[in-house]
C-alpha cells in the first residue's frame, strides 16, 4: 500500500513514512492510492468479534508491511485496554430506526481517543525502531489536543504541542490540555480562533527547512493514520446492525471533516452505507456547499459546540481528491482560492453531483441545539452534549435505519449542557478532582515567528 498527495506532488510513500510525514510536502494530504475493499463475506464474518479484531481486519490492508501481525495487534490490544466500555463503541438506541455510536468512552471522553490511543502507540514502536525522536505539533478546536497529550505525555520519542483558539474551548477541554505535567506536552492558548491555528500548524509544515530541523509531524486529523483508525467504529455499528445485509445511514457531527471522511473510507472498502449526513452547527460551510454548490467562507462565530466552530476542514481537501478524479492539480487551484484572498469557490457540475450522490447535511443553530439536548434527554433518557445532540438531530430527522456518532461526553460540556437540560453531567469518578489540578497555560500571540520561536525554545528534537 502506497501513498499520495492530494496535490499530485512527491513520490508515493508507505504507511509508515506518511504516518511520520502527517503533511505532505507540497502541502497536500495523503490518501492511498488505491482503495483496498473488503468482500461481503469478509464483513459478516466479522460479527460477534471483539473491536479489536475488527480493528485488526480493517487496518491490516492499509499498514504494509510497517508492523508484522503480532506486533500491530499487540498495539491495537494496549490502545484500547483502558476504555471504559468492553464493547469500546458501543450503541443505544434513541428511535425506532436510530442509534447512537458512543464514542466517549476513552481517557478524554471524546471520539479523538479512539484514534489517538493507537496513533500513539504506532508512533512509539515505529519511532523507537529507529532510534529517533520528533516535535509534533497540531492544531486543536476541542477534543483532539486533549487526546493527543494524554497519548504522548511521557513520550521518550516525542514533545507535543497543542494549538488551541484561546478562550474558545470549554474548561473541561482546557484543563484536560494544561494540567498534565510531564515536560514534552505543551498547550498553547493562540489568540485568534481554530482556523487561525490549524493555518499557523500548515504554515510550519510548509517551511521546509525548518520542518526538517525540528523533525515535525502532526497527529491531528491531517494524519491519514487518525483517519484509517476512525473507519473502525464505522464496521462496528454497522456489523452490530445487520451489515452487509442492511444499509445505513451515519449522521456525524462535522467540524474538520475527518470523523465524516473516516465514514467514506469504510464506504470505499465496501461497508453498505446509505447516505453520510454533514451535521454542522450555524458555522455551515459544510452544508451550504451540499445545498449550494459554494464553498464559501463567511467568518466563525463561538457556539456552544466549540469543536465544530471551524470554516475551513482540512480532510475536505481529502473528498474533493476524489470528487475531482483525482487530479492533484485542479485541488492545488481550488485550495490557492481557498487559502488566498477570494472567499472560496464553486464546485463543478460534476463534482457536485458526485457529493450529492453521497452525502447529505443539516444545520442547526444555537437555539436549536439547546432544545434537542433538552428534547433528547425527556424522550430518550439521554444526556447529550451539543455536538452529540447535532448528530443526533441529522439522525432522527433523517428517513430509513440511521446511527448517530456521539462524538464527547456530556460533561465535558457542563455549562452548555445543563442550561439546556437542567441538568449538570458529573464527570467520571478518575477524573474528578481536574477542577483542582494545576494548570499550565501558555498564552500567545497569532504570530507565526513568534509561535515557532516559543516551540523551538521548548523542543527536544
């Protein structure tokens, strides 16, 4: 299995090098470069075996021969030991013909766990093999740098830094980055909102010399790696639900594309899926390019579902590689306008009707996401977080057999949540003194020199 950059540059590389690599040098994603599909038998023969089997089964085709068998399922074991759940992901029903996908059930009580644990441990062997350390460094609207710290902190191989919207994260996400306290994780509080720092993240990547000095890699949703591991839970639900003999539809609450796009990588291997639905709150690119044709920036404002406040979703870029007939050049032109000074652009005719052929969204807005948590918690018994709720409301609202992803526990949510409900979710047992701990905040400026000088200062690499 080799890898490509959606932008056509660079030479193919193994799962291990683009695992390492995260960005692309030409500043493009990477995909596989071809899709591998699994038969039908192959998917039945997969019910009733434990996630980390199924992990096992989806993965193997795409690793290569970066891991032998032993070792890559000795990996999977230890990732996914400490969850709070023996099914790992497991569902609950909330319609006759709806489900909920509980994904908060890893150390940070979000979905990012559920890829990260693992992306961890792959770093640790892959990194230890060759003797070698790196400086990762990621952008975060929520739940990924909570994830990604709690996978690296006490790294030998690895410092990590976290970028995140200052004062636009819930306190629970917050603390969850500044108060762990071995020196090779860092948090820091840019001023300016998610894009600004997934923009600042790009920008390092693409100073070659330094990305080299440094030893750079990312583990945020860029990295196909988080992605391929996200396609799991995907055969699960479905397994669970009568796959291959029925089609679902998935509802995913949708901020940086990468949890909805690990739902077409499953689509792709041969998972019967029905329809993806794009689940935004008012910050709606993704919608408004499903309803209209335009992908057209138009500013983020603050919602209670902080994690989705995001204009430009970076695994997009991976979609419309596709959607394109993979033609890297036609993705640089559209991801130069994207990037640049016009607003954003139109999809063509075809590719539209590709997208439509797929996916499909919904939108809602503060007021509407207040009331489902509400609704939702007196009809269902469940307490949702606002992103939850979003995926949740796609899902009910949707015809035919549907699984909602939900994506973080209530609690991380607390405020948002108990003005909706009433209620104020408790956080679990193990993690009820993080009011208490101390915390380490490091505020900066958006500033790109100022943001690499901070994280050079800090790197051991």
């Amino acid at each position: 299995m080799r890898y490509i950059s959606t932008r056509g540059g660079g030479a193919p590389l193994d799962f291990e090098a683009a695992m390492l690599s995260g960005l692309a040098r030409d500043g493009g994603l990477y995909v596989p470069e071809s899709w591998p599909t699994m038969p039908r038998e192959e998917i039945a023969a997969l019910a009733g075996a434990p996630y980390e089997e199924v992990a096992f089964r989806v993965m193997r085709p795409f690793i290569g021969g970066a891991f032998d068998d032993a070792e890559f399922r000795a990996l999977i074991d230890a990732a996914y030991a400490g969850f709070g759940h023996r099914l790992r992901a497991p569902l609950a029903q909330i319609g006759e013909e709806t489900f909920l996908l509980e994904l908060h059930h890893g150390p940070t009580l979000a979905f990012k766990d559920v890829a990260m644990q693992l992306i961890g441990r792959l770093f640790e062997a892959a990194l230890a093999r060759k003797g070698e350390r790196v400086t990762i460094v990621g952008a975060t609207s929520g739940d990924t740098g909570s994830a990604a710290i709690e996978a690296f902190r006490g790294s030998a191989v690895a410092d990590c830094f976290i970028l995140y919207p200052h004062g636009r994260v819930s306190e629970v996400q917050r603390r969850q980055m500044t108060t762990p306290s071995e020196p090779n994780v860092h948090a820091i509080a840019v001023e300016g909102d998610f894009d600004a720092c997934q923009a600042a993240v790009k920008a390092m990547f693409n100073d070659h010399d330094w990305r080299d000095r440094m030893r750079l890699a990312a583990v945020n949703s860029i990295n196909w790696a988080r992605v391929l591991a996200q396609a799991v839970y995907y055969f699960t639900a479905a397994i669970a639900l009568g796959a291959p003999g029925r089609a679902l539809s998935f509802a995913v609450p949708t901020g940086n594309f990468g949890d909805i796009y690990a739902g077409y990588v499953a689509k792709r291997m041969g998972l019967p899926v029905d329809r993806l639905i794009i689940a935004t709150n008012r910050n709606d690119i993704l919608h408004r390019t499903v309803e209209t044709g335009l992908h057209e920036k138009r500013g983020v404002a603050p919602t209670s579902s902080p994690s989705m406040d995001i204009e430009v979703s970076s695994n997009f870029e991976r979609l419309l590689f596709d959607l394109y007939g993979r033609d890297g050049a036609a993705i640089s032109a559209l991801m130069a306008r994207l990037g640049g000074n016009e607003a954003g652009f139109a999809l063509s005719p075809g590719a539209l009707a590709a997208l439509r052929a797929e996916f499909g969204s919904a939108r809602f807005d503060e007021a509407e996401v207040s009331a489902l948590i509400g609704r939702l918690h007196r009809e269902t018994g469940q307490l949702l977080c606002p992103h939850s709720a979003i995926g949740a409301g796609a899902a009910l609202a949707y015809p035919g057999p549907s699984v909602a992803l939900a994506t973080a526990h209530a609690a991380k949510f607390p405020d948002a949540v108990e003005a909706a409900s009433g209620l104020r979710p408790a956080l679990p047992p193990r993690m009820a003194d993080l009011y208490e701990r101390p915390e380490r905040i490091t505020v900066a400026p958006n500033d790109i020199d100022a943001l690499k000088a901070l994280i050079e200062g800090k790197s051991r690499a």
